[in-house]
C-alpha cells in the first residue's frame, strides 16, 4: 500500500543533503516510500512550479522543503499544490538560521507551511509520519512504538549516569 | 462522517481567544468540527496530561496548540500524544513573539511541533485542513477550491488597484 | 522615450499600498512610466510566473516587488527574469520587519535582489531610476538636480533651526 | 541533617551532562547532597510528572532542570511542584542559546523558573546554595566563606598581572 | 514569626512601581511583609553598597531587585551579599527589555541572578515565596493552595469558553 | 565598448579581499571590466569623496562598495554620487553581520544602497551586470544564458543524487 | 573661558531635534556653550567634510553626532576630525533601534566613537561635560555637584515611596 | 607631564587581558602611562568602590572598563567617580557579545558610559587619547599624526591589491 513514493523531500541545494538525510532516515523508520529532489525555487522556477502542480496526481501526501537564508523553497511549493507541506529551515551563518527560519515560517495568512526546527530533518520525517498516520492505521501504531522507544532511550541513558556517579 | 470533532484546538489562556478565533473560522471553511478547551501547560499539568493522552480514542486527529512567552504547550501536548500537533505562537511584548516563537519551534529531535507563524491562527485551521485532506477526499477538494479563491481574491484587489491609479 | 512602463511595481498585498504609494512618487519625480500590479507570490502563483517571464518582452527594464513577513515575491520574481529586481521590505510587527528583510536580502548566490531599507519604497522608486540612468541620459541629469535638491533641503531645514535657538 | 538529597538535578539529555557537571560541584563545595537524574520533558512525560510531583515528599527543597533549545523541562516541573524550580539554558548553535533562554525565562505569571545565565551550571548550584541557605545555617556560612574566596582569587589574579606588566 | 520583613524589594527607579506593584500583591498574599525601597545602583552606589552590606543581619532572607535598560542593581546587590538575589527585568522600548533581561541573566559565574520573565513581578514574589518556604511550613501550604486556586482559574476560564461557543 | 572600467569594487579593508573576489569573478564572466580599490570611508576620508565624486566622470555606471562592523562606505559613496551604489555587507563575529547588514540596508530616504546578502559578493557582481544590461544588449544577452546555466547546474546535481539513493 | 562654543551638536535631520533636546539642556547645566547644526552625512556631504574638518581650529573640543536608521554621521566626522566623537543612536521602529546602535558602536578599530544609549541624548551631552572637565576644573566641580544631586533626587522619591506604602 | 598613569585600565577578569592588551598598545602609541588592573564589579565589590572614590585624587583622568556577559563594571564605575568612563564590551558566545554591549551602552540618563564597539580595546585606548588631548596639546599632535598614518597604511594596502590584480 505504501510501496510509491508518498512524500516528496525536496532541498534547493545538494549542500543541504547532509542534514536531509536525517529526514530520510525518519520516513524509513516508517517504512514511508520518499522522491527525494534537488530543485531551487529560484535556480530552477519552471520545474520546481511543474513539480508542485504534479505532485498530488503521482500519489504524493505529503511535501517536505529544505532550504536556507531566503528560504523560499517551502513556501512557494505551498502557493502551488493542496498537499500539507513541511518546512526544514537549514542553519546558516547568519544568526544560527534566523533568516531561513523567519523565510519559511513567517507565511502570509492562507499559505502555511508547518515549520520544524532549524536542521530539524528528523522532525520532519516523524511530523509527515504523524500526519499520514491520520490516514494509515499502520503508521499510526508504529508512531506509538517510537514513542515507547523514546521514552526507553532517555530511561537507559539514565542509568548510564546513575553508574558514572 | 466529520459530526465528531477531528481536531481540538488548546489555548494556553483565555486571553489568546482573540487570535484563536481565526483557527475556528478556518476550520469551519472546510466544515470540519472542532473541540476547543482552554488548558494551561503550567496551571493544569494534569488536565492537559490527561486530555493528550486520551485524544486519540475520543476521535481527535489533528490538536493545535497556541501559547505565548515560554509557549510550552502545544510540545507537552506533542510529548504525550502519537498525533500531529500544530503550534500556533501568540504574539507578545517581547520582540514581536520571539519568546513563543522559538519555544514552540526549536523542538528537540523526536518530537515534532507543526510551527506556524506568530499570530498565524489562520493559517493553523487551514493546515489542520491539509493534513485531514490526506484522508478525507471532500476536504481536498474544499481545500482545491480554496486556493482558487485566494487567488481570485487578489485578482480582484488588483483590479481595485488599477482603477484608483 | 520614456512613454510605455520601464518600472514594474508590484506588491503582495492590496495592505501594502500605503508603503509603496512612496515608490510610485518618486518615479514620477524621475518622469518615469511604471506599471502597478498586486500579484501575490504565494496566491497567483501562476500568474507571478507569468508576469514575470514575460515583463523583458512589454518593455519593463526594472521590477520592484514589495512584500512583508514570510517575503518571496521579489526573490521569486528574480529567479525567473533575467531584469534587476529591487525588494522593498514591508514592515511587519516582528521585530521591525526583521522577518521580511532576511526574506529579501538574503538570497542565495546567483539570484540577487537589490535590497533597500525596511518600508524604503521611496528609495526603491529612486534605485531604479538610478539604474535607468545608466541608459537614459535624461535621468541621470534629474538624478543630479534631486542630490542638489536633497541637499538644499537639509540647509533650509538648518536655518530654521538656527533662528529657534 | 544534609545526608539525604536536599536539591534534584535533572538534565533533559545526557548530552548536557559536561554542562551540568559544574553545578554539581558547586553543590559539593557546600556539601549538599543531590539526586542527578536524565529525563526528557517530551520523551519521558508521565515519568517528569511523577519524579516532580512526589518530589517534595522525598525530601527534595530545590529542583534544578537543564535543557535546550525549546527548553521546556524546568518550566513544565515548576507547574507541578510547589518547590522553588531553577533553570539552566544549555547553549545551542542558536544565536548562542537564545531559544533556550527565552523558553525558560519567559515563564507566565503564577508559575517561575529562577533563571541563570546561558550555560550557567555553577551559578545555578550556587543559587540553589543560598536558597538552602535560608533555612540552613551552615550553607549561609559557607556562602560566606566563598564569597571572600571570589574576592581572594581575583586579588591574586591582579596581582599576577601587575608582575607581568 | 513573618512579623519583620523577609523579603527586600528593591528597584532602580520609582518609574518601574507600577510594575513592581504586582510583586508586592504576590508576597501579599502569602503572609510576607517586605521592605521596599528606591535605589539606584548608578544614582545611589554608597547606598546600596550598604544597604546589601547589612540586609543580612536587619534580617532579610532574599533580595528583589527590579530594574531596565543597563540593568545592574540585582547584579551589584548579589555580588555583595550572600542572600538568594531576584532579578526582574522591567521592560524597556529596546526589543521588548532585551537589555533589561541580559544585564540581569547574564551573570559571571561565582554571583547568580534568579531572574524571571521581562516584567515578571508578580513571579518573583512568587519566586521569593518558594524559596521561603524552603523554611517556613505555613508558606507551602499557601503555595500548595495557590497552586490549586490557578488550576482551577483556568478551568473556569474555560467553562465560560465552552458557553460561548 | 566594455573595454574601460565600468564598474569600481571598493572594499573598506584589504581583509575583504578573499570575499570580494567572488565579485571580480562574477562581472568577469560578464565580460565587464572593473577598478578594484581599498579605500576606507574613516581612514580615507578625503579619497573616498574625491573618487565618489569623480567616477561618473571616469566611465564608472555602478559602484560596489564591501565593508563590515558599522559599515559606511557604500552609504558614504551613495551620498556623494548619482550613479546606483551595491552594499556588500561583509561578515562579522556580531550576530553574523547583523552589524553589517544594517549598517548598509538601512539608508534613510533620498539615499538608497542596493544591498546583497551578507558576504553576498558574488550576487552583488551578478546585479551590477543586471544593471548594465539595461544598456547593453550583451550583457542580457550573457545573463539569460546565465540563468539557463544556474537551471541546468541543479538538474546536474539533482541527477547525481538521483543516483546515490 | 567657556564663552564660545566648546562642544558641537550635529543631527542628521531635524526629525531628531525632540530628542537632541535633552542633550542641549544638560550641556547648558554644565554651562558649556554649544553650536548646533542639522548635517546629513549623506544629503550634505560636502558641508559634513568640511564643518568636521574646521572644527578644531573654530574651538570645539568635542563634537556630539546624532543620528538613525544607517546612522553614518559620528563616524563620518570621527573620520575626519582628531577630537573625540560622541554618538547618540536615535531610536527607530526597527527593534527600538538596533539600526542606529550598531551603525555607531560597531566602529573599526583607528576610529573610535563614544557611543550612548538609545536616544540618551542627556548622557551625551553629561559624558561631554566630563571630557571638558579633564581641562576644566569648574566643569569637575559641577559634575561632582550634579552626582549629589542624581543621588539625593532619588532619596527623595524613595522617601515619597516610603508615604505610599 | 605624562609620567605618572592619567588613564586606568580595569578588567572584570584576567581572561578579558587578551582583548585588552590592545587598548595599552595604544595608550603607548600616544605616550600615555596608565595603571591596570583586574577588578571584579561582582566578586570584589568592596575593592571597586573603593578604587573608582579615589581614582581622581590619584591623578586618573580617564577610566577604562573591559567586561564581558552582564558587564557591570564600566557602569558601576561610572556610578561613583566623576570621570569620564568608557567601556569595552567582551565578546561572548552569546550573539557574538551582545549581551556585554547592552549591559553596558544602554546606561540611564545621568551616568553616561562611552561604548565602542565589542572587543574594540585598541578603540577604546585611542578614544581615552582623544579625551586627554582636549587638555594636553603633545597628545593632540600625536593623534593628527595617527590619522595621516591610518590614511597612508590603506593607500599602501591599496597599492599592494593594485599589484595583485
């Protein structure tokens, strides 16, 4: 059922895979099928518009744009397509990623992107998990095990600082 | 089939009703029903404990949460339940709403909060919208005319502009 | 010469017309023509698109986009056309419009937009026939008679000081 | 009468230990005994509502959480127990930490969280010395005694500098 | 047995009263009397030199120092005496009390601050509150019960909420 | 046509150099010659007004001015010329170069400066470039085959990372 | 001796006159004539040259700049003159005027200016009067009258206070 | 006539003698003899008040204060003597030092502190220079002969750049 691509990753420059892959790796936890793309909103215009208007009939739910400084990728992909669309602010030099953060959060009323933390990759992954587990029961259950998982990371490394102390 | 409410909308403070109200709109736009409650992350630990916990089973698919200053509520909420939590950051006094800004944001990996913009209710019914759109078909297409008459309406604003000059 | 636009002035929002009104001054004080358009980067997405691709053809030689918060409309505008593009950022009640001004300054390398100060529309208006004067001899004398003017002005401004004191 | 633990420490990751560390120091220096424990506000919900409600009961008089980015920790135990609650932003890449500070220090009326500076480990043992200090007479010596020990070591620091000179 | 004041509430300028107000209503309402004074760090050195110097033994068990802009009357106080020290950062027109809130958050290490929210009077009489109850029983069990009546201020609020809607 | 100077690059400092090389690079490809100069605005105060003053009169159709820290030069030389002026805020330890970046965006009305990104130097070659092709048809016509080269970069990187997953 | 202007006060535009005000009355506490101009750095750049250029030879000693926004003025003159340079940053509508702050502090080193608070036009014109007394002696003796003063003003209104409560 | 210190160099702690080390290079370069010394405004408050009373009947004409984070020191100086202080702001992790900035340029009116920039000590020497030579001619000299040095080192700069290209 989930096997084509049902969330779109898109980054506006192959510097940004490094902190992508994190998404990557949170949808595979899943066992979410990604299209993974490198298209800038300012590089390439005609394909990244031909891209959100298309996305929806291939099967996409679910678009995640990375980008940093003018972040302008998240937001112009949510001008386009219907589809929820998640916003990775990439950190910069500037201000530990003010500047991309502000561009991909800040949206004007009726064009929201639902923004994760700077280099939050791996939310994202898990908020997309989140909002196709509304539809698909088995995203759902395995969302409940993270968490328990979760839960049992932070227990075990509080042990480890019992021991040390 | 959307008679029960899908999405609950939390308010940390009767005082964000203002804001808040514009969520309530958005969300009726695509006819989907609601459960507003005012709980506090701080004054209720327990009540807001309990409503995540168990907002899963009563039919809620989507919760929002808006909160101001150190805004801690919507990533309680998101720490507790499997579902997709949207943060809504209330304006204050304190640089525009940085403080409610980056306490909803900067979540730590493993827990996503869904950050719309200061004072962004709006646009936080419409990507609860979104996200209920992955499974309900006629929200979709609500969402599909929606987007038609965003840009209809600057159109029309634009033609307004026109005739003044 | 100067008889069809040479300016495109085109702003987000109908909100943002106070602001630019000052642009639109200022290229009349340079006698120059300029079209006026609100087009939305986020709700005519097809249409900035449009617009934009087709602006070099109909004789525009300049674009000024105006836009505040999340602002992509000048960054969008300039990863299409090949035509300077001036950004006026719109202030906002984050920060001064902090938010809008890293939207526009910040591009990334390749797609530059020629920034002015936050709701400095009548810089914008003097930019561009800054730039037009590089072509248009004409201009470049009213540019000269304007700085002698400024200057005069700030004299004046002076002596009425002088003879309070 | 100090053999039981008198203050709680509690990190939200294990990864703030190196930070963390100084404020244990600082609590040994006045011989105050502690309990260090590692648990997440948003991975380990039901357990930080556990440790901070039965806390007073097992003796605990001070409660130090330590977190970053959206820092919530020592805001959500300050809303269950009735114990004063101190707060260490830890540093993020982050303008420095500032996501941090404003989560912990932005706290709403009714329910505090004494904040020290960013990274400020020492300081918070430090404080919650002179809170014991209130009640215990040999912790308020103590205090005493260190202050004139600050006052020494920068006298002796001056005084290697006037030698280098 | 709280029939001397406890607690010092200290503030740079008779301009920060208003704010300073809701601290006293707070420690009001726990049974605390308070001395309070005007003394300026800058305008009054010799003052609160010796003010600091003696707080101890007129029996003062914590210090509130409320102060804006280059905000250093908490911070001199703390350096001079070995009581627990409050800060409140009064709100100034410079990005909301950013300055108000880093000169008193910001300190070395060796001198802690406890500083609350910008304006956050009313927290540091509840701050003061906790850290007395430390000592004093009668002032838990009035915190415990506060800690009740906001819980249940808040439900009201969102029963009023509920009938609206 | 090209052949003499066209463009001045001044830079405040000669430790802006590896910085502002991108410029040279990117009116090189341009085909645009240039006169590079290290002239600072408050060490040389006398040869940055006679250059401002003169550099119409030499050919000069756009100034390009790179400084840091409380960053005058562009604005200075935007004050004495009618020629269009480019900022090129240079980084800095402070916030990234917020110093910078205001310093030269936030020009008071009558004197605008055409601001790139912070360190944005190749941008500000690739404008002044957009500016003279105003005037000259080849140089449009290099920077549309520049905008096709951008596209065709991120197609190339898209199809690399294609092939790695 | 003090009988011709000592001190210059040069603001870039009349619109700072409101808060120039205040510098001039503190001046005249210290009975120190003044010359007070309206220079723009980049509307008069001529008349700034040259009034900085002559000011030493014309009897002043200290030269007090105000300025917003890109706030070039004390820098310029500090550029150009050997005496010292105080600069008061007028406040603005962009983050209470971190604009004009930065513009003045953030000076490359060789050229220094004595920068106050945000529109702290009376500290300016104090910090003035205690530059001049370094020569002065009478000047000297003022300031020590006028610092008896600050500190018995505010026991005055802690005295008005004390009746309050 | 210089031979005893006119200018004291205070730092708030051994670990600011890197920064500060520049500000004596240039009190040496206008002949200067200065006393330095590591005072604590926090941890040796007794020491500073006493140092800051007596410093003009010691001969001290100007005082220099260098402290980082909530640097209170210039300030409290500046609270007690007469003089004329400035203050250097240490850069920290937090944005780049802003917090030392505000903590020491947003003083209120009545105690003016002459800022520069953050780490700008070589500044701070050479403003302290300019102070003097309002009072003694041979400084005066010195600084009219600095300038025409910091002219010529950046014509010599620009001529190596010149040969470079």
């Amino acid at each position: 059922m989930l096997d084509t691509p049902k969330v779109a990753v898109i980054m506006g420059s192959d510097s940004d895979f490094d902190v992508v892959k994190k998404c990557l790796i949170a949808l595979e936890r899943f066992g979410i099928e990604y299209d993974v793309q490198v298209i800038s909103a300012h590089r390439n215009p005609q394909k990244i518009f031909e891209y959100a208007t298309t996305a929806e009939e291939r099967g996409i739910e679910v678009i995640i744009g990375a980008a940093g400084k003018a972040a302008h990728l998240p937001g112009v992909i949510a001008g386009i397509t219907p589809l929820p669309v998640i916003g990775i602010p990439i950190q910069t030099s500037f201000q530990g990623g003010l500047d991309s953060l502000l561009s991909i959060v800040q949206m004007p009323a009726g064009v929201p992107v639902a923004t994760v933390a700077v280099n939050g990759a791996e939310n994202a992954g898990i908020l997309a998990a989140q909002m196709l587990s509304i539809k698909y029961p088995e995203i759902r259950e395995k969302m409940k095990a993270y968490k328990i998982l979760l839960n049992d990371e932070v227990v075990a490394k509080n042990e480890k600082v019992q021991e040390i102390l």
